[in-house]
C-alpha cells in the first residue's frame, strides 16, 4: 500500500529575485527549504512545509512566496481534503492525531454576531483625547455592602485582597516547557509594565521571573509541577487550573525532548522525562473538595491573595460557575472552545467544549439569579483577537479577558498549528534552544505593550461612542449590544436584543 | 566613540547582518543587482561564527593597540586618532596578507579579484553601520562606549 499525503503548500522562489544567500535555509526548522551543494542552489521540500512564512518574512529580496498546493481531490462536501489526509495518517500510525492552537473549524463567532451601540443626538458622545477615561479594573471579591464610618469616612468592611488592572487584558497561562522562556520573559516585563497580569501555566515559574512576582499568576494544575511555598507567596494570584478550552477534560503531555535542565529544575522533575498532567485533579472530585484546595491555598498565602479557578467552558459551565464561587473562588476564569494549546489530540481541540461568548452570558446570568455575582470575579479567554471582541466580553459581564494566541501574535506567531512539533521556526513554541533566541525578550515585551497600548486607546474610544467615561459602567450592561444573525435561543443565551428592536 | 556590540544570547544566526555587508560594500544599491551582476559575489566584513545553539556575529573590533596597523608593510591601514575606527586605504594595500596573519580574530579577508584586502569600516558615512541597522532581533547594537 502507498500512501502520499500531499503538499499543504508549496513554496515559489523567484530565480530572478533569489540571491542563494540561504537565509531561508537557516530560518527554516522544518527543512523545507535546502541548499543543494552539488549544484550550489537553494531547493525546497514542498512536504515539510507548514505554511508559517519564516522564510518569506526574512528573505532579503522577497524572492520567495508560499502559496496553497492547488491539488484538488475530487469536490465532496463530506470527505474534504482533510478528513481524507487524517484517516491516512491514522491508517498508517494507529496512534491519535496531535495538533496545536485552537479549534479551526467553523463554529460560530458570536462576537461577529454582535454590535456595539454609540450615542447619536439624545445623549452625548465623549472625546477620550479631551476627557479622562477609566478602564482600571479590580479582580477579588466584591463585598455585598460596604460601611464607611460616618465621621472620618474610612472604610470599615474589610475588603477581600483585590488586584488592580490597568486594562481589563491579561495574557492567558502558558506554561514554561511549551513555551520557551524568552516568551516568558517577554510577557512578564509587558505585564509589568502595563499594570496587568501574566500567568505562568502550570509549568512553574523560573527563577530569574520571581521579580516580576507582583504582576504574576501562577497556576496549581493537576501535575502540580513547580509547585512550593515561595513559587505560591511570590505571585499576585493563586489559580487552580482544572480545565483548558483547547483540551477539555484531558490532561497535558509535555514530551521528554522538551524537558531541558532548566524546564526539569522549573518543573522539579528529572530532565529528560515526560511531564504528564493527569486529566482530573486526583484530589478534586466534587466541589466540597474544591473548597479544601481554595482554602488550603488561602491559607498558604495567609489570605493575601486571590485564589483564582480556571475551568474549560463545557455545557453546564454555568451550575459548576456556582459551585466554584460558593467553594471560595475570588475569580473564576472560563476557557472557551477555541482556547489554544502547545498539544492535544485534534480530535478533542475540534470537538470538545462550548462557544466562550456562551458560556459568559450563562454564567453571568446565573451568579446574577443566585445573587452572588459579586462574590467572584469572571474573567474568559479564548479566541479572543481585538479590543472588539474585549469590550463585547466586558459588555456581556467578564471583568476581564485572557489574550494567549493574540499575545503570541504579537510575539511573532503565524498561527500555522506546529506547535505540538516543538520545532516553532518563530521560537515561540518550542525548547530548542537555537530556536528560542528568535524572540528578544525586549523586542518581544514593546511588540506585546504596544498591543496593549492600541487596544487601551480602541476601548476608550468605543467607551467615549457609547457615552460612557468608565469601563466599570459598561460591564454587564447588555443593553449596548444588539444581535445579528442570531436565532431566537441564541439572542436569550446571550441575553442581548436582536438589531432594530 | 561607538563600537558594534553583540547581544549573543539573542543572535539566531541567520545572516542577515552579512547580506546586508556585502550589500553595503558592492556597487550597488539594489539587493538583486549587487549579488548577480558584479563580477564577483560581493564579501562580507564580518561573519557569523557558529556552533549550535550558539551563534554571533564576528566583526572588527578595532583594537586599541592594532596588530593589523603595526603590521602592514605600506601604512595602507590606520587607526584614525579621533573615532579610534581602522580603515585601509585600497590605493597603498598590496595585498601582502600581513595584517591577515596578525589579526588576532581573523576577520581581515582578501579580495582576490581586486587583490586587497579588505575589513570592517563600520560603514563610514552611514550614521548606523548596516549590519546593526538589518539585524531583525536587536542582536546587534551600536553603542556609545567609554574610552
């Protein structure tokens, strides 16, 4: 039997343009362009290529352009080219299909489906350039009233730890191992700089980042690697992880290739070995026993943190939602269907969980109905891309959001789904450590506060349409959104108008 | 005075910074042009030394104490007084290769076409020298350095 699996893309070299400098040769970490030295020219393996465009960006003399492999199977609806090409794979390796990023297939983006309102004649727009705006956010607990002393005005209910954030952005976890420490590095200077946080993902926090403790999130996971009393105390916010949009319901597989020493020492395994995540916390099998984790964290910090509670976004997202605030979460966090990861079975990225802009409302709506919306704050990740999609989030009741892929963007990633490779010609998503130099963690730090900055600017100036000086006025105010193209069930899901009504 | 530095734990070693030497250093200005229609393909001033995952760029350093001024046979190489940068002078070089042989760092390189040879000038006339100016990760920097 043979099977071919065809070219994904093919890669066009100008003869007229190309120098043979082999600068595409060197950037190239999956071989599909070569130096022929026999006949001293650059060729290609149009096979290996993934379509991530390292080569093209950093051509000298734009000699090179990647395009798609025009083969065509014949048209069929049902069996399209990939369905075919993954039954082959599988055919020949018995084993599960790996993929990286997040779920590619076409579900729909509610965020598409929904407008923001802006303030015509009845009411006054405001010139954020003219006017101060607010967009500081505080995560924690919410107290369900406060006493102030009626002489000296000082506050006497005593407020649960809060975090400031200057922008209701934070950069999704992202754990050391998947992705390199120049990344990292990169993340936590932004994160301080900006005044919000950065999370560590469950692979520890490496030493030399402890500084940046203050803007910090780190993550307890099921693995629970790195895990230790200071790794605990340095951090801003404790997070429980028990679930990942990319991957709901399983556990994590950092191979042993990427297991370097300082991962082995970060992690506190031995180099060399599997990290395996196991899909449950072994000790977590009900909500009773997720409070004695939020406590038993709590009290390892001596209550001077939040304790955050990550879950995937799945169907009954909502009751769990309850159950987690009511077991002692201080933010809880939804990662919704097109959340990424470093590697899971695409299988599983493809067709496991539920629509972010879903599971928000639900949960918003149901901690609204049981009175206790209050006492956590709600933060989602996954899939989302510009400062649209962040104050669609804030406007249908998240405090704040996680950027993860959008934050690699930044950094340099074209989205081509390698991850699980190690091999990220962009030196993001990988421990190799020729690769890991592409990022300066300098560059990389400005790239990610300029996003920052662009969408702190966007936002207030969406704020200023709707009339509103304040972020804190539009969060959960569902009436400056309006629906299109959305069934009936989907519009009271949401918990928005349908336009023109 | 102002030197080239190498920030090497973010250097990739993709070349970029001799491409755009040899570019500098080629009659033309067009990329495509200097590489295909001169008679000879254009030669970097500094290379990339390499042995993964290491990689830097190794260029002049323009020593203090330059072995390649002391040695040359017709004073075609100086050491100017004021920027402390070495240039040679391609109307006294006779291609003699001394300063090659006492180049502790091994960066002078031979022209063999024209029969010089030939070393960093950290791209007199240019404010940043091009190697600093392509380097796509900051690799390489022009800095002010103390006496």
């Amino acid at each position: 039997m043979k099977t071919y699996v065809p070219p994904k893309f093919m890669i066009i070299r100008d003869p007229a343009r190309c120098i043979q400098c082999q600068i595409c040769v060197n950037q190239c970490s999956f071989d599909a362009n070569y130096y022929d030295i026999e006949d001293s020219e650059v060729r290609n393996r149009d096979e290996n290529c993934v379509g991530c465009h390292r080569c093209m960006t950093f051509c000298p003399t734009r000699a090179i352009t990647i395009t798609k492999n025009p083969l065509e199977y014949r048209e069929n609806y049902n069996w399209r080219s990939e369905d075919i090409e993954d039954i082959w794979k599988q055919a020949e390796s018995g084993g599960v299909l790996l993929t990286g990023m997040g779920n590619d297939k076409g579900y729909p983006i509610y965020w598409d489906h929904l407008l923001l309102n802006a303030s015509q004649v009845t009411n006054p727009s405001i010139d954020p350039l003219r006017e101060p705006m607010e967009l500081v956010t505080y995560l924690g607990k919410k107290p369900d009233r406060v006493r102030i002393d009626r002489d000296s005005f000082d506050l006497e209910t005593e407020l649960a730890p809060q975090v400031k954030l200057n922008l209701p952005v934070m950069f999704s976890a992202m754990s050391y191992g998947a992705v390199s420490l120049n990344v990292h590095k990169s993340l936590a200077q932004a994160a301080t700089e900006m005044g919000i946080l950065w999370n560590t993902g469950e692979g520890g926090l490496h030493h030399s980042l402890y500084k940046y403790g203050n803007n910090t999130i780190v993550q307890v996971a099921s693995g629970r690697f790195g895990v230790h009393a200071q790794y605990l105390n340095v951090a801003r916010v404790v997070e429980i992880k028990i679930g990942q949009g990319a991957k709901p319901g399983i556990g994590g597989h950092l191979p042993a290739e990427k297991v370097t020493a300082e991962v082995a020492l970060t992690r506190m395994i031995p180099r060399g070995t599997d990290a395996l995540s196991p899909a449950p916390q072994h000790d977590i099998y009900s909500i009773e026993d997720l409070a004695q984790l939020v406590y038993a964290l709590k009290e390892a910090t001596n209550y001077t943190k939040p304790i955050s509670v990550k879950i995937a976004a799945v169907h009954n997202s909502a009751a769990i939602a309850s159950g987690m605030v009511r077991a002692g979460a201080d933010i809880i966090v939804l990662d919704g269907l097109r959340g990424a990861t470093g590697a899971a079975p695409k299988v599983i990225r493809d067709n496991v969980g539920i629509p972010i802009e879903l599971a928000l409302a639900s949960v918003d709506t149901r901690l609204r109905q049981e009175g206790i919306r209050n006492q956590a704050s709600l933060v989602i990740s996954g899939g989302i891309r510009n400062s649209g999609d962040v104050i669609k989030a804030i406007a249908l009741g998240a405090d704040a959001v996680n950027i993860g892929t959008a934050a690699l963007i930044a950094l340099g990633c074209h989205v081509c789904q390698q991850c699980h490779t190690g091999k990220c010609a962009w030196g993001i998503c990988t421990s190799n450590l020729s690769l890991t130099k592409r990022i300066n963690p300098e560059i990389g730090a400005r790239r990610l506060s300029n996003l920052l900055r662009g969408w702190s600017l966007e936002i207030k100036d969406m704020l200023g349409g709707l009339g509103i000086n304040a972020l804190e006025s539009l969060r959960g105010n569902r009436l400056h959104l309006r629906g299109v193209g959305l069934t009936d069930t989907e519009a009271e899901i949401l918990g928005v108008r349908m336009a023109g009504s | 005075m102002k030197r080239v530095l190498v920030n090497e734990p973010v250097c990739m070693g993709c070349h970029l910074c001799e491409v755009y030497c040899q570019l500098q250093h080629s009659k033309h200005e067009d990329m495509v042009k200097a590489f295909k229609r001169e008679p000879s393909r254009p030669i970097a001033r500094l290379r990339i030394e390499e042995k993964e995952p290491l990689f830097f760029p190794l260029g002049c350093q323009q020593c203090e104490e330059p072995y390649c001024v002391n040695a040359c046979l017709t004073g075609a190489i100086t050491k100017n007084s004021d920027t402390g940068v070495i240039t040679t002078d391609e109307e006294k070089c006779i291609g003699c290769w001394t300063c090659i042989l006492a180049c502790p760092f091994g960066i002078i390189r031979q022209d063999l076409l024209r029969h010089k040879s030939i070393k960093c000038d950290l791209c007199q006339g240019l404010e940043t020298p091009t190697c600093v100016a392509n380097c796509p990760n900051e690799a390489l920097t022009y800095t002010t350095i103390e006496d």
